[in-house]
C-alpha cells in the first residue's frame, strides 16, 4: 500500500513536458478532418506550438468563450454566432476573416430502402424520424429550419424530428440506422460514405449560404500566432486541402 | 415557467412513476430471490443488476442501444415485425430510467428481506403456508420499509436520469427532454432563468425524497 502511495506522489513530481507555447481552437465540429489536417501542417512549420482542438456545435462553443473558456481561436459554422461573439466584445473584431462556403444535403442509411429523392418525400408515411440539428444550437439545425420553412414543410414534419446536439451526431444516428433521414453538410457525408449516401440537396436559395468566419478571441494571450493560423486557412496551400474535402471557397469580398 | 419545462416537468414524472413501477414488478421479486435462494449463476446476476449503478451512465446508454437501437439485438426484429422502434419516444426515456433505477431498489430490498427473522418464515411453513404465500404473507410485510425506502430512492434517480435516456432516447423537447435534458439545453442556449429555476425545482424534489426515503429506513431498522 505504502508503496503505491509512494509511487503515485513520485509521479506527481515527474514535471508534465510542457510546450513553448499552447493554442487551443474552438472548431465547429463540421471542419473537424479540414482543421486537423491543416493543423499538423501548421505545427510542422511552427514546431514548439502544439494545438489543442475542441470541436462541438457552434452555439455550445460560443456559450464556451462567453463562459470564459481559455480559448485563443473561434471556427464556427455560422455568422450568427459570431456575429453575437462579436457584439460582445468578444473576439477581435479585425481578425475575423470568412474562408469556407458548404452546403446542405439530406441523407439516408446506404441500406435504405425507402425512396427519397426530393424534399415532399420525407412526408412519406415510412419516413418515420428525421434528424436535424437543434436549431436553437446547431448551425446546420438553423440551415435545416430555414430551408424546410422555405420549403412548406416545416409545420407538417415537426412530429417526426429528432434534434441533435451537433452534427456529427445527426450523420451518426443516420449511419446506424436510427432515423431515416437527416440534414447535414456535404462535407459531413463525405467521412462516412460507406454507412450513408446522398438522398437529395435542398435547393441553395431556401437557406442562407452556409459560410465559416474564423476570429481571434479576445482573452487570448497569443493574437499573432492565432492570426497566423487564420491567414494559413486561406492560403493557396489552406484552401487547396479545403477544397479536396469538399469545401468551397469563401464569397469573395465577403467578411 | 415555459411551456416546454412544463412538459418536460409532466413527462419527467410520468417516466419517473413508469420505471419505478417497472422496478417494483421487476426488482422486489429479484431481491427476494437474491436474498432468500442460493443457485447457479446467482452471482452473476446480482452483478449484472448492479452494474448500471457503477458503470458510467453513457456505457449503459450505449448498451442499450447495442440491445434497442432499429437494428439492436431485439430491436431489429422488433422493427422488422411491427415497424415500431423504442429508441427516441418516451418509452426510451422510461426503459433506460428503469435500468439505472433498478439497482438502488434491488440493493436496498434485498437487504431488508435478508434481515426478515428466518424462524418466522419457518413458523409460517409449519402452518402450512406455501413458500410464495409466505413471501407474500410475512416476508415481504415484515421487510416493508426497506422496499418503500428503496423505491422511493429508485423514483429519485429516475428522476434524474441523464446520460443513459439522452442516448436511448434523444434531447427532443415534448417528446423526450426531461427536466434534466431541460436544464442542459437551456444551459448550452444561455436561457439562464429556465434552468435556475428547474435546477430549483429538481434540487427540492430530490431533497423530499431523501427525507422521505431517510423516515422509511429509520423506521426499517
């Protein structure tokens, strides 16, 4: 016994190697592969900083940084988050750059065997649940809501929605099965192609574009690095791995 | 108070009264049986009972949804014969607040019948009462108050259950939020007020159980 308690308060001395220096980057979860693979690119040129990613729903990662979350860089899947982030007073307002553009898709089990090829499909009696994210949080939630309200089906679906809590969440309940259908990126559906395939793409003028700012937080201590990840998001070698996973340039002028 | 905390208040009790009745048909026949008979595989299913007590509640959620899910171990034949899915309805919310509740009663009943004087079941016995008139008849009123006691702190962790019915049973307001998933989502949205004063509600309830659950057990000893 003795001994394990020696062994535990010897550990406690064994001083944790600790970095240069830290960035930690709040990334909506949508960008998770893109930011990841960016990030070891970047770490490569900046050895000494390591990257600490949390990824979540661009409204819980907003409520994180009003809460007072140490976080040094904001990604989110939306304007409105940080549009109110900025409000605020929370992020630097001229850091702020807009890098990527998405778009909605719905999707279905690859197993399906329920026909849903256009938006009054998902009407259809065997069309049980279909998921979305909880607009109230979730971005593509908001997206979703838009474009079915743009749609007129917003009313006559509401018993068969299910709400997630980001989403990976909703391309996951998709992929096992647990719903029939739901809403998510392009870019979503595209990590779990083998599990999910593309049912139809909501028309592009019944939601706003789906556009990713990225800022500097304002409590960060490291402003310059932090930029200097920004600007990496939208260089030729930033956008050129954006682009192989599916996304699409940001709007031009656009902030 | 919102309207969508008044449901998720209504439903919260209904999934409470729901899993503790489950727990009572369930529960009080397997604590007798854990307490009075010694058989093959006992151990494990004492175990097996426990479990959810000790395991993380997101491990027991996901369990459930290896047993529930549409294309789970009976939950696909299930689906494949009546079209019905548990998972996301309140049934969910109810199977997984019954599965995290069961221990507590189980525990807490078991003991109480094991502290039931065995020379009044063999009393019984010698008057010709038959093992499961007996049980009916002496044990299980002589061990009363335990059992109470172990409902009433079943209905309480029903109550509050989280991790295992957001998985089960999904975050859906008027279907499947209870008041715990009530407070979450009102914490991540920022609606400061809905949560206080459900956290406010929920603290009073499970204050009220306690001392309830406190009497029946001061009374069992």
């Amino acid at each position: 016994m003795s001994r394990i308690v020696t062994l535990v308060l010897a550990l406690l001395l064994v001083p944790v190697p600790a970095s240069a220096q830290e960035l930690v980057l709040s990334v909506a979860i949508s960008m998770k592969e893109a930011v990841e693979e960016l990030g070891r690119g970047f770490s490569s040129g900046h050895p000494g900083v390591a990257l600490r990613f949390n990824f979540g729903s661009s409204g819980e990662l907003q409520k994180q940084i009003e809460a007072g979350a140490p976080v040094d860089l904001f990604i989110s899947a939306a304007q409105r988050q940080m549009d109110e982030l900025e409000k605020a007073g929370l992020i630097v307002p001229s850091s702020r750059r807009l890098f990527a553009r998405n778009v909605l898709t719905v999707i279905k089990a690859s197993d399906s065997r329920v026909d849903i090829s256009k938006p009054a499909d998902l009407l259809d009696a065997r069309v049980k649940r279909v998921v979305i994210g909880n607009p109230k949080t979730v971005p593509v939630g908001q997206y979703s809501e838009e474009s079915l309200r743009a749609l007129g089906l917003w009313d006559r679906i509401q018993p068969k929605l299910v709400f997630s809590e980001n989403v990976r969440q909703a391309l996951d309940y998709v992929a096992r099965g647990e719903v029939d259908a739901g809403f998510v990126y392009t870019t979503d559906a595209a990590t779990r192609a083998t599990n999910v395939r593309e049912a139809f793409r909501p028309a592009e003028d019944t939601y706003r574009p789906v556009v990713y700012p990225a800022a500097v937080v304002a409590t960060s201590k490291q402003r310059s690095l932090t930029q200097t990840f920004i600007d990496m998001l939208l260089s030729r070698e930033g956008q050129a791995v954006l682009a192989r996973l599916g996304f699409q340039p940001p709007p031009l002028g656009a902030r | 108070m919102s309207p969508q905390s008044l449901s998720a208040l209504w439903l919260s009790v209904k999934v409470s009264l729901v899993a503790t009745a489950l727990v009572a048909l369930i529960g009080i026949p397997l604590a007798y049986v854990l307490a009075r008979r010694r058989f093959w595989g006992r151990a494990a299913v004492d175990t097996l009972v426990t479990l959810p007590l000790i395991l993380p509640p997101t491990v027991t959620g996901y369990y459930l949804i290896v047993v529930l899910g549409r294309r789970g171990v009976l939950g696909a034949p299930l689906y494949e014969a009546t079209g019905f899915t548990i998972a996301f309805t309140w049934y969910a919310a109810a199977i997984a607040a019954t599965v995290m509740a069961l221990p507590l009663l189980v525990r807490t009943a078991s003991a109480a019948i094991a502290s039931v004087d065995r020379e009044l079941e063999k009393a019984a016995y010698t008057l010709g009462r038959s093992e499961w008139r007996t049980a009916l008849e002496v044990t299980l009123p002589l061990a009363r108050n335990g059992i109470l006691a172990g409902l009433v702190l079943a209905f309480a962790r029903a109550l509050g259950e989280f991790g295992a019915t957001l998985m089960l049973a999904g975050n859906i307001p008027g279907k499947t939020q209870t008041v715990p998933l009530s407070i979450y989502t009102a914490v991540q949205t920022g609606e400061t007020h809905e949560a206080l004063l459900l956290v406010g509600l929920l603290t009073v309830l499970s204050c009220a159980v306690l001392v309830a659950a406190g009497r029946l057990g001061a009374r069992a000893q």
